[in-house]
C-alpha cells in the first residue's frame, strides 16, 4: 500500500472515530443538562404563569428549575427535547468533526507554508525528520478560527433546532387548552410545521445571524481555552511520569502523548474552558434568544401582547437587543441568564467533550 492510500485510510478512520464519538457525545449530554438549558431559556426570555397570578421575574436559575417544574411539571423541562435529539445529535457531529478537520488542515497549511519540504518530509514518514510545531500565537489563531468555522458549518442544522427548542421552552403549557391560541405548540415537530406555515423558511432560520454572533465566539473562545488547557495537562502529566522511572508510568506518558489524557484533567478542562467562554458570551446568547422567540405578527418596535397572553417587545436586530437589554438593567440586564448560561455550559461541555474524547479513542481501540 503506497504512503497516499495508508493516509487517506488513516484519515477516513479518524472521521469515523470522530463521527462516533461525538454522536454519543451529543446524546448523552443533553439527557442530562436538558433542563438547565430550559432555566437559562426562561431566564432570558421570561414567560408568564396562569390560575390568578402574573410574574415574569425568576430569582435565579434553581428558581426557574423549581417554578416551572411545579407549574408545568417535569414534561416543561424538557420542552423541545424531541428536536434536540433528532436534529440537534447530528449537529454535535457536525460540530466536532468539523472542528477537528479544521484544525488540521489549517494547521497543515500553515505548517506546510512555513516549513514546505521538512514538513512534507515528515508528512510521508521519512525517518529522522524534526517534526516543525506551531507557535502559542498560530495555535491560539487556528484553534480560534476553527470554532467559529466549525460553528458556522453546525448552525446550519443548529438554528432550526434552536428556534424549535427555544419556542418549547418558553410557552406556556397551561395554554394549550385555550381555543384558537394556533401559535401554542403540542410538541416539536407541531412547532416546526407551524413556524413553516405562519413564517415561512426564514422563520425556522429566524436569528441565524445572531446565533453565530453568539456561538461563533463561544466556539472560538471555548476551544482556544480548552485546547490550552490540554496542553498544559499533557506537558504536567509528562513531567510527571518521567520523574519516576516505572514501567507503569512509560505506558501513561504514551497515552498522555497519544491524546488520551485522565478523566479527571479532560473535565477540569473543558469545565473551565466552558464556564469562561459561556460567561463572557452571555449577552449575545441573550440577545440570540429574544430574536428566536418572538413572534412575527407583532408590531414593530413597540409593547404587545402576543397570542400566548405575554407581553413582549419588537427587537429590529442583534444591537437592538443588547441596547433594550441595556436599557432596561444596565450592565446586569446585559448578563441576565449568564449564571444559568454557565450553570448549564460548564456541565454540557464537560459530559460532551469527555465523552467525545473517550468514546473516540474507545472507537478506535474497538475498531482499530
């Protein structure tokens, strides 16, 4: 087999892995932190209760748990869980793999354009060859840039989602009994051929703009604070191993060099990458999600009351959102919800990356 075929066949096997680690990734952590992502949603978007009382304020994120819960019951939580799993898995997928095939070829790229033959060389297989390494600078830049790529190619399949979601969440179920509310939703797929009838495509794709703005730094900023992370956790756990010399720790510096890093240090990473970069994206989530709730019909520009019996307002675009958000709370109406945002992010993205990083290496010792 020449050098060309044994690389395209490597390269194929790592999409696989990829593919099968992030689909499990992407299942098993929104079974968990579904509910959190509901809190954030109501705390962003604030939804009314009937049986005599109005309130549209939550305490916090536990108090939009707990309320809601009571109210709703466990079925709210969960609202447009249904349109998570069926279009939102092979998001993850395309999330993930898409991140991984950015990085490596602008990383080639940018290898291949400084060094040329030395990393040709060392492409091929020669022997003897100092493999060249990318500066902290480019790492910070490729790992940044592949976010927002990787994003960008994932809401394609993430906004319809989100839009779905995001209406589920924030409806009342109390009203669905009520006659000729036609804009209450009886579950994901009601939603999604309801926002194409009353809307149109655009409406399904309503805040695709804002949600890359929003997601597309989160992205960036997440995997240049995780990838960091990594490596300081791979060069400590060297260090580590080689000042002992035992037989087991050779075999855990090998792993360790070869990616597969301890539980524990893949979820202390990815926590914290996740819990930053959700905190500092908080406002242009919040903006994201007014867009996505609100209802055409309503006037521009000016208080309504929409079908379901909530007040709302018109927002015109992204800015429009951070300036009424702005105005209505300062600086602390900006990062309403980003308590919730982080109490959600933080675990979502460590179940996910460490499922994916496991999973991954699990599919190709499985597979191998």
């Amino acid at each position: 087999m020449s050098s060309d075929d044994s690389s395209s066949s490597s390269s194929s096997k790592s999409v696989l892995y990829d593919v099968l680690g992030s689909a499990s990734a992407g299942v098993i952590s929104r079974i968990f932190t579904h509910p959190l992502d509901t809190a954030k949603a109501r705390l962003q978007a604030p939804v009314t209760f009937t049986g005599g009382q109005t309130n549209t304020t939550f305490r916090g994120p536990l108090d939009a748990l707990l309320r809601t819960y009571r109210h709703e019951g466990l079925r709210a939580l969960y609202g447009g869980f249904g349109a998570v799993i069926i279009g939102g898995t092979p998001g993850t997928v395309l999330y993930l793999t898409g991140y991984a095939a950015f990085r490596d070829s602008i990383s080639s790229a940018v290898l291949n354009r400084q060094h040329g033959g030395e990393y040709a060389a060392m492409s091929s297989g020669e022997e003897n060859v100092t493999k060249p390494s990318l500066s902290q600078g480019q790492e910070f830049m490729i790992h940044f840039a592949s976010g927002m790529l990787a994003e960008a190619l994932a809401c394609i399949i993430y906004v319809p989602v989100d839009v779905v979601k995001e209406r589920m969440q924030v409806q009342r179920l109390s009203n669905l009994s009520i006659q000729g509310a036609s804009q209450n939703y009886h579950g994901s797929w009601d939603a999604l051929q309801k926002i194409i009838k009353t809307e149109g495509t655009r409406g399904i794709y309503k805040g695709y703009a804002a949600t890359l703005a929003s997601f597309g730094p989160f992205s960036a900023l997440y995997f240049m604070f995780y990838e960091r992370c990594k490596l300081w956790s791979t060069e400590y756990l060297y260090r580590q191993s080689q000042e002992t010399d035992t037989q087991n720790n050779e075999r855990s510096a090998k792993r360790v060099e070869g990616g597969d890093l301890p539980s524990l240090h893949l979820v202390a990473c990815s926590a914290g990458a996740g819990a930053l970069a959700s905190w500092l994206t908080s406002p242009l989530d919040m903006a994201k999600l007014r867009l996505q709730v609100q209802r055409r019909q309503s006037a521009t520009g000016v208080f309504k009351v929409d079908s379901m019996g909530n007040q709302t307002v018109r927002h015109r675009g992204m800015v429009d959102c951070l300036q009424s958000a702005y105005k209505e709370g300062g600086v602390r109406g900006l990062f309403r919800g980003a308590g919730a945002r982080v109490i959600h992010f933080a675990p979502a993205t460590t179940i996910t990356m460490v499922c994916y990083e496991k999973f991954r290496l699990f599919s190709a010792d499985a597979l191998g």
